[in-house]
C-alpha cells in the first residue's frame, strides 16, 4: 500500500476578514500545487484515491495538483481532516479503500502524522518541518489499510516545492 502525506501549498492572507477555513492559495501556493502535481507524475506517484481536509486552501492544492496527475477514481473531501492531529488522521488513513492514496492536511497534525507513519524519516533538513507544499510518498506494510499504519511505512520519497522551482 502506498501513501501520499501533502501539506496544502502556500494559502493567502491579503484578505484578513476571511475565516481560517476560506483562505485560498496565494499566487505562489498555486504554482507550488502544480509543481507538486508535475513531480508525483514524472515519479509515478500517482493516487486512485485522495482524501483531502475541506478547506479551501486543501481542495485548491488538490486542483493544481489534479491538473498535472489527471482525474483519479475517488476525492474524498473531509471535514475532519480540517486541522486534524495524527490520531484523526490516521482514522481517515484507515478509511482508505485504494492505494496509492493521498491525505491532503494541515500543519501540525500533517508533519507529525508523517513523522509518526515513517520506521525510519527520509534524510532531508525540511521533514521535521513540513513545510507548505511537502509531499511524503510512503510505502506501508500489509494489505489492507484497516490495520495500524505507525511506524510501518517505507519513505520512497519527499520533496518540497522550493526544490521543484
């Protein structure tokens, strides 16, 4: 089973009246969304199912990054990813129904969530981090997603999109 773990790019703040959740991408963030997506194609890395928080910035991440993977069988768009911890993120993980799938989140919960999922974390200074836009690929043991997925995946590979510029 395989897992893609993205942070959502880079949101706006030019509008400070607007809710936490309605924030859209910044201009930076949308290029970031499509490098992301042109990376995971050139890789292979490509999902048959996403499971993505409901905000706005998460849902425009997964569009740019849908313009450069194409349509996949199943868009999962989740209330509860929306600033989720590890422990809710790992519900939804168990949810899955493909592989590859991706979970599309927030920071904290998204890089601990990474951090958590990975028996060892990929040799890269921005992991513990997570920045906006980093992408985990992470193979899991077992066969079925319902079983626990700490400390059992094998990172394939990470990027963040300064690096895909």
């Amino acid at each position: 089973m395989r897992l893609i773990v993205v942070r959502h790019a880079k949101s706006s703040w030019s509008s400070p009246m607007l809710r936490d959740h309605d924030r859209p991408l910044s201009g930076r963030g949308t290029r970031s969304a499509r490098n992301i997506g042109n990376w995971l194609a050139a890789n292979g890395y490509i999902p048959r199912q996403v499971l993505c928080s409901s905000s706005r910035r998460t849902r425009e991440t997964w569009s740019g990054i849908m313009q450069q993977v194409g349509q996949v069988e199943h868009v999962d768009i989740l209330p509860q990813l929306y600033h989720a911890g590890r422990e809710e993120m790992e519900r939804v993980a168990r949810m899955a129904r493909f592989s590859p799938a991706m979970i599309i989140g927030h920071n904290p919960g998204i890089a601990d969530f990474a951090n958590w999922i990975c028996r060892e974390p990929p040799m890269h200074a921005d992991f513990f981090r997570y920045p906006t836009g980093a992408t985990l690929v992470c193979d899991m043991e077992g066969k079925e997603w319902r079983r626990s997925i700490s400390a059992s995946g094998a990172a394939v590979a990470f990027t963040i999109p300064r690096e895909l510029e």
